[in-house]
C-alpha cells in the first residue's frame, strides 16, 4: 500500500477516476471531508459505489474513513459497509482501547445481520497526544487492527509543533512505528496539504519509508505518483532480497543461521526483511494489495 488516495465521499462523480487511478489503495472519506448536512448522502453514496462492479475488480484496498464513534454519525457508517466488500474502516481520533473495541462489536453485529463470513478490518488513526502515547495499546486491542496511521496535523497544529523541522517530524513517526512494531501490525504515513510541494511531501516520505512505513497518504491524485515512487523497492533492492534469501536457503541446507551476503553478516532478522520486501514486490506486480486486509 504505497499510496492511499483520500477521496470524498460527497463526491461521487470522483468515485470512477479514483478507481480507475494508480493510487494503491482508495479511502472513501466521510469525515472532515463531509459537511454534517451531507453525511447521509455521502454514506449512501459510498456504499453504492463498494458495491459496484468496479469497485470489485479494482484490485485496490478498499478503505473508508468513518466519523467518530462518539459523533452522530459513526455507529450508521460501521453498520452499512458489512457486505459490500470493504477491506478496512480508518476510525479517526481514536484514544482509547474501548473506542476500538466499540468498533468491533458494531461490524460484528452488521456482518452477522449480513452473513458475512470476511470480517472488515480497522486502520486506526493516531492524531492527538494521548493517542500516540497509548498506540501500542490500541494497536494490540484486537485482531481486526491491521495497521496505524499518523495524523500529523491533528497531533502538531494545536501544540504549535514545527511540521518542517525534521527533528520534530522524526520524533513523532518513529514513536508510531515502534507502536505499530509492539503490535505486529503495518505504519502508514498521514496526508500532506500543501499541494504545492511536492519536495516536501517526498522529504516526509522518504523519512517514513526509512522508518518502515508502507506508505503515504495522498489528498489529491497528482501526489500518488511521487507516493508510489518513494515506496517502490529499487532494482537494487529487490536484487539484494534475492541474494539473502537464496543465501538463507542455502544455509538452511547445511545447518546454519547466520551467513554473509556482499560482506555483511546476515541473520534472521535480515532474511525476514528481506522476505517481506519480495512478497510486497509480488503483490504490486500481481496488481492485488488485498492480503493486507
């Protein structure tokens, strides 16, 4: 997951283009995106379009961002997505374990009314002070978490934390990922505004792509590209991969754990990373991302 593409869900004329894009994944927004009068419409709008037959054969993670579950809206978007084949629901804000578990018992009870046999996962965003100091917690409240996503502006704008100085911005995703770490479960990188910026954006990228994000999220179609570029393993790389993995079967074979590949001792944290960069490069190449739902 690259790149995951913000789309608004109160713009369904939208809907087609996303799906047809290069964005990775697709996170239909009925938040911030959504004006309160409009909620209704959009969800409506959303579930349609999870439904459709392109959204089937897409072969995109399909994600939605739900509002709040402590807002007037929250419990009837979890309610409408069992059964229409969405991969994850994005739960904004969240700090508390219960937030979570609420959210599970709802989808529960929609995929039971619904006789769903594929349970929807959560990608919970971490955006307040008290969310990243308690996202380890959060991330290992359930199984049905699949990953963490950052929210920087949420988390820097009220504290007056300088979003540019690159130590400030190190601080915050490393703590995320280390979280995401405890827990076993994938770090996704928050949206960038400034649109106008792509050195920016690629600079927050790169960062997080070396603190071992998956990827980014985009708000506008013109930044996927630069998400998807940052996020791709080089030929390099992936040459690399192969060279340990190989060496590691080879070792297998004859007893031994640790070995040397272009001059450096490799063990099995090294061979587990080495394999999970190939697996990524299959699923891209295959054109499927869904295993991470």
């Amino acid at each position: 997951m690259r790149s995951k593409l913000f789309v608004p869900g109160v713009r369904p004329e939208l809907f087609a283009k996303a799906l047809a894009g290069d964005a990775d994944a697709l996170s239909f927004d009925l938040e911030d995106s959504v004006p309160v009068e409009a909620k209704d419409m959009a969800r409506g709008a959303v579930v349609q379009c999870l439904r459709s037959e392109a959204a089937r054969v897409s072969g995109k993670i399909l994600i939605v961002r739900s509002n709040a579950l402590d807002s007037a809206h929250g419990e009837a978007d979890l309610l409408s997505l069992a059964g229409t084949g969405v991969d994850m629901v994005n739960l904004p804000k969240v700090e508390r374990v219960d937030e979570v578990l609420a959210a599970v018992a709802l989808l529960e009870r929609a995929e039971s009314m619904q006789g769903v046999g594929q349970p929807i996962r959560l990608l919970l965003t971490i955006e307040t002070p008290c969310g990243l100091r308690r996202a380890a917690q959060l991330a290992s409240a359930h199984p049905r978490v699949a990953g963490l996503q950052l929210g920087l502006a949420d988390l820097f704008e009220p504290l007056g934390i300088d979003r540019r100085d690159p130590a400030n911005l190190h601080a915050a995703l490393f703590e995320l990922r280390v979280a995401a770490g405890m827990a076993g479960v994938f770090a996704c990188d928050g949206a960038f505004a400034d649109l106008r910026d792509d050195a920016a954006f690629r600079v927050e990228a790169l960062m997080a792509r070396r603190l071992g994000y998956i990827g980014k999220s985009c708000i506008h179609p013109r930044q996927v590209p630069l998400a998807n570029d940052v996020f791709r393993a080089s030929a390099d790389e992936i040459a690399r991969a192969r060279r340990i993995v190989e060496a590691a079967d080879r070792a297998a074979a004859e007893g031994r754990a640790a070995f040397v590949v272009d001059g450096q001792m490799i063990d099995p944290p090294f061979v587990k990373r080495a394999q999970a960069m190939l697996a990524s490069v299959r699923e891209t190449d295959g054109g499927s991302n869904k295993p991470l739902s």
